[in-house]
C-alpha cells in the first residue's frame, strides 16, 4: 500500500496539472474571445433615432429660377476635397406658435414706433394692422403676427437725397443696427447678438432704388441682415458613452451643438434686416424689417443624405434661388447668364422660413458654387436648395 507521504504527493501533483490546465484555458480564451468579439459601439453624443413627433411634415416646394437656355448646365463637385460633406443623419424641425393678439399688443405696437423715432399719430388699417407716416417713411406693424416694417420713398425724404459719407468700417452699422431692433423688442437680444451678421454697401439709381454700391466711397447707405441660427441637434445622454466621456461632452456642450442659419427663399436677403444712411438717429433709419417665427418646441427627423440630395439636384429637381456674375448685385438675379457649368464649391444646411406664418421651420439643404459662363471669361455664383428632410415613403424604402 502506498503510504499517506505517496498519496499526498499525487494529490497535490493532479491538483498542479489541473490548475495548470485552467490557467492554459483563461490564457487561450483571454488570447481568442477578442477575435470574435465585435467591438463596443463607438460614442456617439447624438441622436440615433427621429422621434417624429409631427408626423409627415409639409413638403417645401421652392419656385426655380429659369435660366434663359436651350440645354441644362453640368454638375460638377469642386469642393477642397473633391468630395460632399457628411452632415448629422437626424435634426431637429420646429414647430412654431400659432399667432394669438395679446390684450397689450395694441400698447406695445405704439411704444415700437416711438422707440424708433416716429411721433405722428397711428392709423388702423385693419383689426391687426397698424400704420404710421412721418417724413416719407411708412411703418407697418402687425399685431397678430408680431411684425414689423418700415419703408421709405426715398424721393420725398430729404435726408435721403442730401449727400452721406459712408464709412469702410462695417462695425459702426451693425451696432446701431442692433440698436434699432433691441429698440423694437420683437427678439430676443440673444437671437441678435448670436445672428450673423452680412453688410451691404447700397445707393440709390436714377429711379430712387436701391441697388448694390461698388465701394462704401460709391455708397449712400448700408443694409446690415440678420441671419438668425436655430440649433439643428445637440448633445444628448447615450449608453454608447462611458460616463468619462458623458461628462467630457456636458462639459463642452456648446463644441458639440450645431447651429444653422435661419434663411428665406432670397439667400441674401434675411427677414431681419436694417437699412441705414449713418450711425444716428431716426434720420438715419431708412428701411427696417422684422419677421420671426416664435417656436414652441421641436422634433427630431431623419435627413437624406448629402449625396442624395445633390443627386436630385444633378436630376433638375433642386430649386436655383440665386445666379449672378462674380462682382455684380447678388439682389439681383441674373437668368440670361448661359451656364456651361455649375461647380459645387460648399454645402451646408439651413432653415427655411417665409414672410407669410410657416408653421414648421424645416432644415434645407444649400448648394452654393461658381458657374462658367459659356464663351466668357467671367464667372457667376450660384445658389440652389433642396428639402433636407426624409419623408416616410423614403424612411421605409431605405429599410427595406
């Protein structure tokens, strides 16, 4: 019989070769698993789904520019890269309140014309509709709608006609611009400072409108637009996200909030814009507009792709909203140019809004780039726009 030494030792030698076995078995599976497993989801800070809240939105459908040829130009891709630029699949839409007339409106439409110079007495043009008239100028202010614009005729203003010196600096305009629209009180002061903000050097022509000035030495007045930006997505919780990298991102939100411009179916021209002859009072103040939709809330919906859009576009499905020769008057649309074609320089992506009530503020995609001219030297700039957003039909075609 072997003794209780000899047992003792082959116990211990079988438990050694089994712990072995083990240790030989976790080092494999440690060495193999990683090469069967996919790995974990990459952080991703937004959203991964569209909550379509409003349902089918109404289609944008944008009138065209008909350029005066026989045969459609070529599209051609001429970014830096030679490639489109990839935006985020899902943003926001926005649904904006329907307008209701307060009981102070009537009181706080008379404060706006006073705060920007108008002493004469109003007049009721209808239940909402309010007029003042004083030096040639002409205010409109809606009380529903909470609107507001001032014209001149240019041809019955005295200060209009009187010689302005204009100065190269821009920043002088666009304070007192901002100064005239904080007066007004239709928006918020943060939606005009966060604006961008685009000069235009201006004169009058022979029939007392304003066309574009070569030079502000050529100038009589400056037109300041304020292109306002709505947030089209912004960071939210993702279980993708370590909390390491979840706080790194509500530390840093406003890197990864993206805004875009807020823009109507002229890309120059925005519905927030001052017309001015100098930088100081009510006889400065030539032409100011205010049209701005009040939000209530917002929805997230899916977007084409960049590459489909631009598709359509190439299809003759895209809306040309603005073509003008390099140095010209981009106010004026000129649809005589004989385009050979159309080179895609950028892209980006905007809201749409209109001067009439929109009830949703839906992002649209711009296509902007230089046109040959055919038999030409010169060149022209372009402008076209197509609805960004993915209608059900398209949703459930892509996941089929």
């Amino acid at each position: 019989m072997p003794s209780q030494l000899e047992a003792s030792t082959k116990s211990a030698k079988k438990l050694a070769v089994g712990c072995g076995i083990i240790i030989v078995i976790i080092l494999l599976y440690g060495f193999i698993s990683p090469l069967f497993r996919s790995d974990p989801p990459p952080c991703n800070p937004y959203p991964s789904t569209e909550a379509r809240k409003y349902k089918d939105l109404p289609i944008l459908e944008f009138e065209s520019l008909q350029l005066e040829q026989e045969t459609q130009p070529e599209y051609k891709i001429d970014t830096v890269d030679q490639t489109l630029p990839i935006f985020h699949s899902i943003l926001n839409v926005y649904k904006t309140k329907t307008p209701r007339q307060s009981l102070t409106a009537h009181d706080e439409a008379i404060e706006l014309a006073r705060s920007i110079g108008f002493r004469a007495d109003e007049q009721n043009i209808s239940a909402t509709e309010m007029r003042w008239m004083q030096d040639g100028k002409t205010l409109n202010v809606d009380k529903l709608y909470k609107t507001a614009h001032l014209e001149t005729d240019y041809s019955k203003n005295q200060y209009a006609t009187g010689p302005h010196t204009i100065l190269s600096d821009s920043n002088p305009y666009i304070s007192t611009a901002q100064n005239f629209l904080n007066k007004t009180s239709l928006l918020p002061s943060t939606e005009i400072e966060d604006a961008t903000k685009t000069v235009t050097y201006m004169k009058l022509n022979d029939n007392y409108e304003l066309v574009k000035a070569k030079s502000p030495s050529d100038a009589g007045f400056v037109r300041v637009d304020f292109f306002t930006k709505l947030v089209g997505t912004s960071p939210i919780y993702s279980s993708q996200c370590t909390e390491a990298e979840q706080t790194q991102i509500e530390e840093n939100s406003g890197e990864y909030t993206k805004k875009y411009e807020v823009k109507t179916l002229e890309p120059f021209k925005s519905d927030i814009f001052v017309v001015l002859g100098g930088t100081g009072g009510f006889n400065d103040l030539y032409e100011l507009r205010v049209v701005s939709w009040e939000r209530e809330s917002y929805s997230t919906y899916k977007l084409v792709t960049t590459a489909e859009a631009w598709e359509k576009v190439r299809a003759g499905e895209g809306a040309l909203r603005s073509i003008y020769e390099i140095n010209s008057d981009p106010f004026q649309p000129d649809t005589s140019l004989e385009i050979e074609t159309l080179l895609l320089t950028d892209v980006d992506i905007i809201y749409y809004t209109t001067e009439e009530y929109i009830q949703y503020l839906q992002p649209v995609y711009e296509f902007k780039g230089i046109g040959q001219i055919k038999d030409s030297d010169n060149l022209a700039n372009f402008t076209i726009y197509y609805p960004a957003i993915k209608q059900s039909s398209e949703s459930e075609n892509s996941t089929q």
